[in-house]
C-alpha cells in the first residue's frame, strides 16, 4: 500500500535535490573572469539566436563575448545579430569567420547533418566545440569527428540539457545510492502532443537527410539519459518504424500553411504570422535559401517515422525497452528501472491540457510491494531549470566538481547518436544492429 510522503520525508528529498542543484548550478561558486571567452556561432535559427545567443549575450556577458556570428542566409545572420543584441561581424562563410574572428569556441547550431562539418574544421583551426544535440546523424560522419578530436585534442561539449533538470538529477542519485538494488531492465515510453510533435513534420527535421529521423533528432535526448542513468554503454539494437500518421497519410496537402486552400479544414494548420520573431527569422528571408518554416505536414516529402520502438541491450546486461509517438493527446514521458530490490518509476507530465502540480513525482517500490513518493520541486527556466545549468557548467565554472558525471564529450554524443543511427538501419534492414561495428569506438560496460 502506497504511503503519502511525510513532511519530513518531503524535506529530506528536497533538500537533496537542492544540495544536488547547488552541486550542479555554478553560479553558485561563480567567479569574476579576467579575460572574456570568445565564441562564435553557427547556425542562427531559432535554437541557435536564443538558447546560444540573446540568453549568452544578455546573461553572461562577463565572461562570454561574441566574435563572429555565420549562416548561409545572410538575411537571416543579420537579423539575428539585431535579435541577439551584439556587435560582432557577420558571415556567410565559417572558414572565414574562423580565420578572422579567431575565436575560442564554436557554437554549432546548424541543421543536425551538417554538424560534423563544422565540428572538425573548427577542431582542425584549433578551437574547442559546443555541438547542439545530435552531435551528428550517421556512423560516417560520427567517426569523422571522434577522428578530428583524436588528431586535434580540443574539446568538444555536447548540449544534453536533459541531464541537468532536478528531477532527472533526483533519479540518478536514487540509482546511484542502490534504492532499487542492480538494474537490470528499463521501460521508457516518451509521448509528444500534436502540437509539439507536428512541429517536427513541418521543419526540415521531417526529411532523413537534414535530421537523421526523430530516432537520431529527438531520441538523442532520451538515449543520452539512458546511457547516463545505467552508467553503461548500447551493444545492440533492434527497432521498428512507421510513418502512419503525417506526410502522404492525407488526402489534401500543400507547399506550406500560409495561403494554404485547405487551412479550414486542415486540424495541423498553423499561422505563422502570429509570431513577430519567426516572420522576422524566417519569413522575411526566404527568397535567399527557399526554406519554408511553416511547410505541410502531409507533405509527400516527409519520409521519416511518426512512431517508433527500439530494444537496447547494454554492455552491463540491462536491457531497455524504447517508443516514441508523436501524436499523442498529452505530453511527457513514463519510465521504470526494474531492479533488484525493486523498481523505481515516473510518469512526468509535460505541456499538458490539464492542470499539474508543481513539482515531479517519483515512485520506488521494494521488491514486496511497500512504496514510498518522492516529490521534486520543478527547476526554473527553459528544459525544466537544465538550460541554466548546462550554461552555467560551460561558461562559469567548467573545472568544478561533478559527481554526477553531468559534463558530455565526444563520446557522449557519439554514443547516444548511434543508437538512433543503429535503429534507423535495423528499420530499414529488419536486423540487430551491432554499436561496435559502426565505428571504431566500442562499448563498455562502465561508461568511461
């Protein structure tokens, strides 16, 4: 029988997850820095000019400054320059920008297939890399980058946000402190709303060429966590994916939503004209590269998967059963460790059409049916409170300590990436995939 979280019990697991908070957010232990780091951005979309620029620029300021910002619409490079608030030069052209602008850091913000190129030419101009999840969107262009950074020895960062959230933080530490015994197996189902998940088929994410599928593009989020959570790294893969609900799974299309003759009609339609910002990003810029930002999802272009499953076989022996839908009626996401002591679950709510509470719940139930409730504060901001975190880590206090192993490499990304690139291909071929055979990394049964 479920018992109700005491005063006291609920104090205590706060309190840890402040503590762990505190541990993790570096502004905390901030300190003035001497000398500016300079970083340059590529890729000035909606995710590059504002988690990597206006917030950088408006908030961090004494210790980041921008050196150059690239794309190549160059409309759409200046206005995020306005956007962002800066004064450095802008550039169609990332060799130059490197060359001129000399910075310390790239951001890499482009579209998912094209990071690679970016990453090692940077590492190869002797500047460290922050890459956007996912680092990249096949084997290939994967092992082209863990190659640049072997050859190279800078840095590379990659953005797993998700990781820095309090109640992911919270989970972690009820795995490491042995709550459920050994793991041994993991169901997790993510949900996206038809809101959200739409979004995906009408920008360039619904074509396999510029994002790798939702597999690579989305999953990336949810196979790093598994990866960090298990401590272990994917041997194997196994997966099934459809397309069954977007793209040609329409009798009426068109080019894009704006003057489309079936918006009446249509339940995805979407105006774009209400948001100043996108119409000023994308719409205005247009005639320079043809990218549509508001483009049909029933578009007979659209080829990658609306739903998809994945068995995961670790190196450590857990083995982990994955979906993604995106077209559910809620959003959010349900996962449960299955140990030897017991089994630690969550149903977290995101973006949904009723009212929730403020704060996550974690449920850890003992081998002989006796649960206890672990309720976590929500953390502020963008990614429930992660995106703070993260930036702070890399531009505040980078060296401090992490007991939670919260920082991602290379490996990290390649990792975390493969399992996608490994699902896609057992779709395609009907067969397990083997995560050592698609580059020269191999995994371990301790992540490194």
């Amino acid at each position: 029988m479920a018992k109700s979280l005491t005063r006291r019990r609920f104090l205590k697991e706060s309190s840890a997850a402040a503590a762990a908070s505190m541990l993790v957010n570096p502004a905390v232990f901030a300190s003035h820095s001497p000398k500016r780091h300079r970083v340059a951005l590529v890729g000035t979309g909606i995710r590059g000019i504002g988690m990597w620029g206006r917030s950088l620029a408006r908030d961090y300021a004494d210790v980041v400054e921008f050196a150059g910002l690239c794309d190549i619409n160059p409309g759409r490079v200046a206005y995020a320059k306005e956007y962002i608030g800066v004064a450095c030069p802008t550039y169609t052209d990332f060799d130059e920008m490197v060359r001129v602008a000399q910075p310390d850091t790239v951001i890499v913000t482009t579209t998912d297939a094209t990071h690679h190129t970016f990453i090692v030419r940077a590492l190869h101009a002797g500047c460290d890399v922050i890459s956007e999840k996912p680092m990249t969107t096949d084997a290939a262009k994967c092992q082209a980058i863990l190659d640049a950074q072997a050859q190279t020895r800078r840095k590379v960062t990659v953005t797993f946000n998700y990781r820095y959230s309090p109640h992911r933080q919270r989970i972690k530490e009820l795995l490491m402190a042995g709550h459920v015994g050994e793991v041994r197996s993991v169901d997790f189902h993510w949900y996206l709303d038809v809101y959200h998940g739409a979004s995906y088929f009408r920008r360039w994410h619904g074509k396999e060429r510029y994002g790798g599928t939702l597999f690579v593009h989305k999953a990336t989020h949810h196979f790093d966590l598994l990866n960090w959570w298990l401590e272990s790294e994917p041997e194997e893969v196994f997966a099934y994916g459809a397309l069954e609900y977007y793209g040609h799974n329409n009798d009426f299309r068109h080019t894009n939503c704006r003057g489309c003759p079936h918006a009446a009609s249509c339940a995805h339609y979407w105006d774009i004209t209400q948001s100043a910002s996108l119409m000023n990003l994308y719409v205005a810029h247009e005639h320079h590269d043809g990218y549509l930002r508001d483009g049909c999802v029933w578009s007979d272009d659209i080829d990658i998967f609306d739903k998809m499953s994945a068995q995961v076989s670790y190196a450590n022996g857990v083995h982990v059963s994955y979906s993604l839908t995106t077209y559910s009626p809620y959003e959010g996401y349900r996962i449960s460790f299955n140990g030897t002591r017991g089994r630690l679950e969550a149903w977290i709510k995101e973006r949904q059409p009723w009212e929730t509470p403020d704060y996550d719940e974690l449920r850890i139930t003992d081998k002989f049916g006796a649960t206890e409730l672990v309720q976590v504060p929500h953390g502020g901001g963008g990614h429930g409170g992660g995106d703070a975190r993260l930036k702070d880590r890399i531009f505040r206090s980078p060296d401090m300590p992490d007991p939670l192993r919260l920082a991602a490499g290379a490996r990290d990304g390649a990792m975390s990436a493969l399992i996608g690139i490994a699902a896609r291909r057992s779709v395609k071929t009907g067969e397990p995939v083997r995560i050592g055979a698609l580059t020269s990394l191999k995994p371990r049964a301790k992540r490194p």
